[in-house]
C-alpha cells in the first residue's frame, strides 16, 4: 500500500511518502481529486483539485520497491478519485506504464 512506503531519507520526522505535505485548504486532503501524476526526475506530482482549484504535491523518493514505474502506475488508475482513497492504493499489481521511445518513434 502507498501508506507503507518509507521515504528515502529518514532523519525527518515524516518517515513515510504519504501523505506528502499538502498546502491548501483542510478539506484538500480528504475530498480533493486526482487530476494528473506526472513524473518529474525520480520523483512524482500529484495535481489535486479541490473547490474548483489545482494543489500540487511532490511526492518524497523512497527506496525501491516498490518502483517509479509501478507507483505511477498505480496512481495512474486513481485518476478521478479521492485523495483519501489513495493511501489504501495495492502498488504491487499494477502494470507499468509504457515510457515514451527517446527516439520520438
């Protein structure tokens, strides 16, 4: 699960990815939802929209597993749903996406 991920570097006092910090209103967490998972070097953005506005969130690196490949997967197929439904996200059974050829072919 996405809850159970521990972060790369451990010497703060949020030893797990999620939740990431949001800063937004108080009901973003719970109620807002995911709109995009976008992967930037070796960590991901999540954009949340809530009331009408996007949040985004950097999720913090961690150490494999599971991989960037299948956390982005699976965040990936919560596109639509709740923020608070993601913590509870299986990372394991998702398929990776397929990444875009350098080439551009």
């Amino acid at each position: 699960m996405l809850r159970s991920i521990r972060k790369k570097y451990r010497g703060s006092p949020r030893a797990y990815v999620w939740p990431p910090p949001w800063e937004g209103p108080d009901g973003l967490r719970d109620a807002g939802v995911l709109t995009h998972v976008r992967r930037i070097g070796h960590r991901l953005s999540l954009t949340v929209r809530f009331d009408r506005k996007d949040y985004v969130a950097l999720l913090d690196e961690w150490r494999p597993p599971p991989t960037i490949d299948a956390l982005e997967a699976a965040l990936s197929t919560m596109i639509g749903k709740r923020v608070g439904r993601l913590g509870e996200v299986e990372v394991g059974s998702a398929v990776p996406l397929p990444r875009p050829d350098p080439t551009g072919y």
